[in-house]
C-alpha cells in the first residue's frame, strides 16, 4: 500500500463511508427525530404566514449566531427555567434547524412564553431600554413589517398547553421534593 | 494568460493566503469589538451575526484552505520528485476559488446563510467552491499520479486522503440538508460537516504539514514509519464518527450520542501516536527553536495540537459537556486548532517556502521573532479569558444565576479576548510585511544579478 495511492485512497473512502453510514444514514430511519411532536406541528408555518417570514429574518439577521434553540434535561438548563426539555420531534419541520450551538445571549426555544409583543418590538429595537447591560445589538434598522413579522414569529415559539402543564407539575413535584 | 512559471501556484495561493488572513481576523476582531460595544458598525450588513459568519467562514475556507493548498502545491511534488501537473491550473484554480470566497462573503453581509456551521454559505456559493476544490484536487492527484518516487511518504497519505475528504464530506454537509424534512437530521448532517471539516481537512493537512517540516527543519529523519501509519489510519477511522457529539444531551437518541462520544474519546490513540512521532523527531532538537522560527512555530503548533485534543474528547464527556456547552469556552477551544495548531504549522510552511521558492531568506527575522510572540501571546490571553470565562458562566448558569446577569459578569473576560484578539491580529501583519518585501527584494535581486550578468558578458 505504501506504493499505490489508489489504495490508500480506497481505504480512506471506506472508512469515510462507515462514518457517514453510522451518524448520518442510520439516524434517517428512527422515530424519534423523525415523526413530529404536538409543538412540533406548532412549528409547521403556512408559506406566507407572518410567523415563516419572521423566521427568515431571524435567519437573515443571524440570530442563531448568539441564541440557541436547545433546551436539555441538565441542570444548566433546567435552573434557568428554560421551559420544557426538546425533543427530535419538535424540529421537525425546523429547516434549517436553528439549534445553534452558542449562548451569547438567552436560548430562544419556548420564548414565546415569557414575554408579550410589546416587549419584544421595544427590545428589538433598543434592547439596552429591557435588558439593562444586554450586548445584543438594535435591530432597528428593520423595517416596521420586518419587525411585526420577527415578532409574530418569536411569539409562536411555545410548545402545546398539555407539554407546558405537564411541564409545569414536574417542577412542582421537583421543588417540593427539595424542600423536603 | 494564466502564468506556467515554476512554483508560481503555491507562491501565488500564499500571497492570496496573506491577504485573506488579515481580513479574515478583522472580522474576529470586529466580532469581539461588538460583544464589549453592540451597536457599533451596527447596520443590515455589517450587523453581529453576518460579521461572525464572515469571521469563521474567510479564516477557515479562505486564509487557513488557501495556505494548505499553497503548501501542498509546493509539498506534492517535490515528495513524488515531480513538477506540478499543471502551473497553469494551479493559477486559474487559485483565481477561481477567489472569486467564489469573494461571492460568500459578500452572500453572508447580505444576510443569505444557510446556518450550517463552517458551512454557512448559501447553496449557490457551495456548487462553485465545491467545484473549485475539484479542481485543486485534480491537479494534485494528477500530479501523485506522475510521480517519480515510488514511496508514498506519510504527508502524502494525509493529502491524499483530505483532498478526498474534504469535496465529500462539503456534499453531505452543504447539499442533501436542504432537502431531508427533519431539523434534527439536518443538524447530524451539518455537524457531520462542521466536525470533519476540522478532522478530516484541518487537522490532516495540518498534521502532513508537519511530518514534512520537522525532517527538513531539523536534518533528522522522521522517529518512527510504523508509527506514522498507526496514526494515519486511526484519523481515518474515528474522526468521521464525531458529529454527533455537538449535539451531546440535547434532542438525539442516546445511540447517536453515543456512537459520537465514544470514537470522540478513542481519538486520543491516534492524537498520542502522531505527536509521540513529532516530538521523538524532536529528540535532540530542541534546542534550535531558539533561533529557528519555523521549527519554533511548527513545536508551538503541535502543542496547542495536544491541547486542542486533550481538550476534544473531555468535552465529548456528557458531564463536562453540561458545564461548558454553549458557552465562551466552546469559543475558546474552536480556535486552538484552526489558529493555535495549524495556523501556525503554516505560518513554519510559508517561512520555509517562500524563501525556496524566491532564492533569497525572509526578509526580516525580527518580523518573524514578532509574528510569532505577538501570535503565541495573543492566543494564550484570548484563550484563557474563553476558558475562564465559560467555566464560570457554565456553573453561574447552574446555579441559577439570571442570564443577563451572567452577561455583566463575563464583561472582563470579553475585554480580554479583545486585547488578545488585538495581539494575534496585529502579528499578522508583521507577517504580511515580511513577505511583501522578501517577494520585492528577490526581484530586484534578481533584476541585478541579471544586470550584471549582462555586464560582464
């Protein structure tokens, strides 16, 4: 082999080829990730719909860049009260997937359940007047739609009232647990 | 109209190269800049998220790529004891694959991205540079292909195998995601891209890089063969299957997960052999990174390369992962490799190129003693204010500290990333300084030479 490039080469595919058929094709064919979730299907805008056009200015406007989509069933995430634990289900019309994989600033995946319209329109556009100290940068330079759409958009990210019931009882259960 | 002179490629990807590395690293820099001042530079264009997308797109794909492609034009040949297929390809490919960088730049300020991380251009630039780098890989196979020197040495295995890797795993990260429905799916994909562009191009043209360098910076032939193999193939084996850990206790079966951590944690077989096989080349030599720069910058590399790897598989522990993920120390570590380890194993491949390339030595070697203090300096207090950072906004998180406040608290850190983002920047130029007047005076060096060659005929 230390002679024949093709060989070398050969091999090299193998190998490569073993590694996409355990990370990428085998995960095609489970459940889990791929059928959705009650607040998955929440997720499945209608083309046109204000909440699919807010979606790409978030995209546009790279809030993924600073802001995950990801929430864990760890205590980092749990103790900031992020809301109910994702699931694969619930990304599955997420195209492109908005996980993110950095938190310059808060995770976004169930947003929509901590603040109103207003607030978000005013943090948008001048976020330092919400946040006190916030880094993230005005958005003002969008257009006043753009802006009603990004909005509509960041109020749709809720799961379904049953998930956030039963979400809601586990911390009860939880907290009282440790009050014990 | 494309130039066949000797050599003039690989000089010709190092300029280009250069160029890229200093507006590459002002993107970093702006990106620091606007974590301490949000608003500044703050418009449609050159709002936080585009300006770090440009950042880890242009140091990746245009400065740290194009430097690969200038050593490998350069290491190819001269290991098959062959000339280079085709100068005149070389040449095109190198304005081509330019003029793609340029269209994804500017696609990221216009806000088109499609999010995949280290592949965020959208699917138009994709198609061109995938077929730029079909080309580069072409002219090099070709090349393999008319050589002279029967024995494949182990650098050529690693660029053999990366320019194989590299347009194949760009297709599974960049192409079947926009049309698989499945968020979760997608995010397999685009890890499977975002870890091997690191693992299977990064890191193995770096680490060919390297067993290139030493013999010849050293004069002493390389440890061990068997070992270089061992280390070659475990790569191959295990790098492929570590996507999946980015997306570690978040929303994938646990037998993804787990196909993911445990080739994470492996690779620290393959990661011993290679640097056991440097640093036993080292044997006796070590004493000359006093004065050798490049052997200077290559050790340097090979040890943010140990740390990047000790780092690497920890991380892959779902235990650590909880305290660290999503936070400053992920940012931390995500430059150790590109910048600590193999941007400085090519900083040692210009500094050993350029000048066999032109006749003549580096211009200055005070420049090169700065590039290099300025470089390790700058990395060190930018990566420790990171790792500082994450840790103590990973357990303040934890402890149920109120986001913004963690925000306020990671202000210092922030600030000194900045300085030390300043420091690696500023190194940069002294490097393109350098090289602008060694290129310039060769000229004229040989204008003269030639002058009085006429003279004295």
């Amino acid at each position: 082999m230390e002679r024949k490039p093709s060989a070398v080469l050969m091999v090299a595919l193998i190998l490569w080829m073993f590694g996409v058929a355990g990370t990428v094709i085998l995960p095609l064919f489970d459940q889990e990730i791929n059928s959705a979730t009650a607040s998955g299907e929440l997720r499945n805008y209608p083309e046109d719909s204000a909440e699919a056009k807010g979606r790409e200015i978030y995209i546009q406007n790279g809030c993924q860049t600073c802001h995950t989509q990801f929430v864990r069933a760890l205590p980092a995430d749990t103790n900031q009260n992020l809301g109910p634990v994702s699931q694969g289900g619930d990304y599955k019309y997420d195209l492109p997937h908005l996980l993110g994989s950095n938190r310059t600033g808060p995770d976004l995946m169930w947003v929509g359940l901590k603040y109103n319209e207003d607030w978000h329109r005013q943090h948008l556009i001048d976020p330092q007047s919400t946040s006190p100290g916030s880094i993230m940068p005005s958005f003002d330079y969008l257009t006043n739609k753009e802006l009603d759409d990004l909005v509509a958009y960041l109020m749709s990210l809720k799961p379904t009232e049953e998930r956030l019931a039963e979400y809601k009882k586990e911390r009860e259960e939880q907290n009282s647990m440790n009050d014990k | 109209m494309f130039t066949d002179e000797k050599w003039s490629s690989s000089k010709n990807w190092f300029i280009a190269a250069v160029i890229w590395i200093i507006i590459g690293m002002s993107m970093g820099l702006l990106t620091a800049a606007k974590q301490i001042w949000p608003d500044l530079l703050n418009n449609r264009w050159t709002t936080y998220g585009h300006i770090r997308s440009a950042h880890v797109m242009l140091v990746i794909y245009a400065w740290l790529s194009m430097a690969y492609v200038g050593s490998m034009f350069y290491m190819i040949p001269k290991l098959a004891k062959t000339k280079i297929y085709s100068e005149k390809l070389g040449n095109f490919s190198l304005v081509f694959y330019n003029i793609v960088i340029l269209e994804g730049f500017f696609a990221l300020l216009d806000g088109q991205t499609s999010v995949i991380e280290y592949g965020e251009f959208p699917l138009w630039v994709d198609v061109q540079l995938l077929i730029a780098i079909v080309i580069v890989a072409y002219n090099l196979f070709k090349t393999v292909g008319q050589r002279t020197e029967k024995m494949l040495y182990v650098s050529l295995w690693y660029f053999l195998g990366s320019l194989l890797w590299l347009p194949l795993t760009w297709i599974v990260g960049n192409f079947p995601a926009q049309w698989i429905p499945s968020g979760v799916q997608q995010g397999l994909m685009g890890w499977f891209l975002g870890h091997n562009a690191i693992g299977l191009w990064m890191t193995t043209v770096g680490v060919g890089q390297i067993y290139y360098l030493l013999p010849k910076l050293t004069g002493r032939p390389l440890y061990s063969h068997q070992l270089s193999m061992i280390g070659f193939w475990a790569i191959a084996t295990f790098y492929v299957w570590n996507g999946p850990h980015h997306l570690m206790n978040g929303p994938i079966p646990s037998w993804i997960s787990k196909a993911g951590v445990i080739p994470s944690i492996v690779l620290l077989i393959p990661v011993w052999a290679v640097l056991a096989n440097f640093w036993g080349t080292m044997k006796g030599s070590w004493a000359q990174t006093r004065t050798n720069v490049p052997l200077r910058f290559t050790m340097a590399g090979t040890i943010f390369y140990l740390f990047a790897c000790l780092q690497g598989p920890l991380q892959a522990l779902p235990s650590v992962s909880s305290v660290i993920k999503f936070t400053h120390w992920t940012v931390g570590h995500a430059h150790m490799g590109p910048f600590g380890a193999f941007s400085f194993t090519s900083f040692a491949a210009i500094y050993y190129i350029l000048p066999k390339i032109v006749g003549r030595e580096m211009f200055s070697k005070k420049a090169m003693e700065a590039h290099f203090w300025f470089s390790t300096v700058g990395f060190l207090v930018f990566a420790f204010s990171l790792w500082i950072a994450g840790v103590v906004q990973g357990f303040a998180w934890i402890e149920g500290v109120p986001f913004l406040q963690t925000v306020l608290m990671m202000e210092p850190y922030v600030q000194g990333r900045a300085i030390g983002g300043t420091m690696m920047y500023v190194a940069q130029f002294f490097l393109a300084w350098n090289m602008y007047k060694t290129i310039k005076v060769a000229k004229q060096e040989k204008k003269q030479q030639a002058l009085h060659q006429a003279v004295t005929a």
